[in-house]
C-alpha cells in the first residue's frame, strides 16, 4: 500500500510540473519584445513626432541653394510692375472759390505788414481824384453814371469778388488799378509755378451810407461813422483761394506778403492788417 501511495504522489507531482510548464510558455508568447514595449500614451508621442518630423525633412531636401533663392527674388522683381505715378488734375476752369478747398487766410494772424493809421486812409480817401461819399444807390449809379466809379469784373487775372453782402462791385478807377496792379502782380509771380492758379479773394468795395450802418450791427469791429469804403477807396483781400488741394498754401501767403510789402514800402498803397483781411486803400493815385 505504501509503495502505491508514493507511486502516486509523484504521478500527482509530474502533473502539476507539466501545467506550469505550459502555463509559463503561454505567457511568454504573449509579451513583446524589446522597444515595442509601452502604453498607448508614449505610443500617441512618438506618432506625433514621426508626423512632425516629416515635413521638416522634405522641406530641407527642397529648399533651393542661395544663389537660386536670389536668382528667384531678383525674378520676383523684374516682374513687379511699376508704380503708377499720381499726378496733379489740371485746375477745374470756372469761379472760385473752389467747394471743398479750404482757403488761405489773408489777415494779421498770417501776414506780417506795417499798419498805416486810418486817419491816413480816410485822408487818402476823400481827396483821391473822383471821390465822393456814396450815400444811397441812387448815388451810387449817379457816380458810375459820370465815371466817376468804374465796375469791377467778378473775376480778374489773378483776383476774383466772392460774399460781397454789404457791398457793390464798384471803386474808383485809381483804387481799381491799385487792384489790377497787385493781382497782376501776384499772378506773375505765380505762373510758371505749381502754385499757378490760385486766386486773392476780394470780400468788400463801395459800401452805401445803408449798407456800412448794417455791416456795424452785424460787425463791431467795422467803422462806426464815414468808412473809406463808403468812397469807393477801398478793398479787402481776406483769402486766397485753391483750384485744388495739391496746392498749399505756403508759397502763395508769401509771394502775397512779399508784394504788398513792397507797395506798401514804395508808397503805391496803405494797409491795414485786421482780423479777417487785409484793409487796401491807394497811396498814390
């Protein structure tokens, strides 16, 4: 009996062996060798890096050699068309000022000139050849009736008459050739220029004894009695205006200045520098 038991206690043995010997194989089949090892994350890097990496690599191989890449830009060029060159719209014919073109002041505030008193331009005034005190309109064309008063044309070389509201386009034929003579002035020394075109802008003449009492009420600043306009002696320059705006207004403001001080220096004028013009009275007639 006892020989039996021991036969199958080994037989017992030898089975046991034989299932974990083959349990052993089993889980040795089912695991992986080497690097191929790892989770689903570090799996997930190394894509990303294999994906990332590839572009780099054909853009290396087909990025061309500096002197092709120069060579290309040197094309890129050549190829390029030309910039269209702006110029200036010729001025628009026509009555200035022009809509939309802001003008350039004519005052104290933009011009330097000596002011001569205006006792001097009501001296000047009274006894320029023709003079009398315009009182009404009746007057008014009794004077240019006789040629005493001469009609000023709304627009004249290098001047023009805009926002005459309490005035009329009449003077004396001195103080209009004063006027010819500055416009003409100013007109040459802009021609030839890319100031060419621009225009002084006469705002007052011959005002009526009506007319100067109403100016008063709208205006403290004007005359309060006998005004140098009221005999036709006078006229104010108070801008000067644009046919566009590639034209500033630097160069006109000076050659302006520069020939009224020159009149007024040589005795052709009297002036008198205000807020919003320049007050214009014959020196010489």
């Amino acid at each position: 009996m006892q020989k039996q038991k021991r036969r199958l206690r080994w037989d017992r043995i030898g089975m046991v062996g034989g299932v974990v010997v083959l349990a052993s194989l089993g889980i040795a089949a089912m695991v992986p060798e080497g690097d191929a090892f790892g989770d689903a994350e570090s799996e997930g890097r190394m894509s990303s890096v294999l994906v990332a990496d590839a572009p780099l690599e054909e853009s290396i191989e087909q990025a061309p050699s500096p002197e092709l890449a120069a060579q290309g830009a040197l094309h890129e060029v050549e190829q390029q068309p030309e910039p269209k060159q702006t110029k200036l719209s010729p001025a628009p014919s026509g009555p200035l000022p022009r809509k939309g073109v802001a003008p350039c002041s004519c005052s104290k505030h933009t011009m330097k000139l000596a002011r001569n008193p205006y006792t001097a331009h009501q001296k000047r005034a009274r006894t320029l050849p023709g003079s009398f005190f315009v009182k009404n309109e009746g007057e008014l064309q009794a004077g240019f009736g006789r040629g005493d008063l001469v009609r000023v044309p709304t627009v004249g070389r290098g001047y023009h008459l805009s926002g005459l509201q309490h005035s009329e386009p009449f003077l004396l034929p001195s103080t209009m050739k004063v006027l010819e003579t500055l416009s003409g002035r100013f007109a040459d020394a802009m021609e030839g220029t890319d100031d060419e075109g621009v225009s002084i802008r006469i705002t007052s003449l011959t005002r009526t004894e009506s007319q100067q009492r109403r100016l008063r009420r709208r205006n403290a600043n004007a005359f309060n009695g006998q005004s140098t306009h009221n005999y036709g002696a006078s006229f104010d320059v108070a801008f000067i205006d644009r046919p566009h705006d590639g034209i500033k207004c630097g160069g006109p403001s000076w050659a302006l200045q520069t020939i009224l001080q020159d009149m007024q220096k040589q005795g052709e004028i009297l002036v008198i520098p205000e807020g919003h013009c320049m007050h214009i009275t014959p020196r010489n007639p």
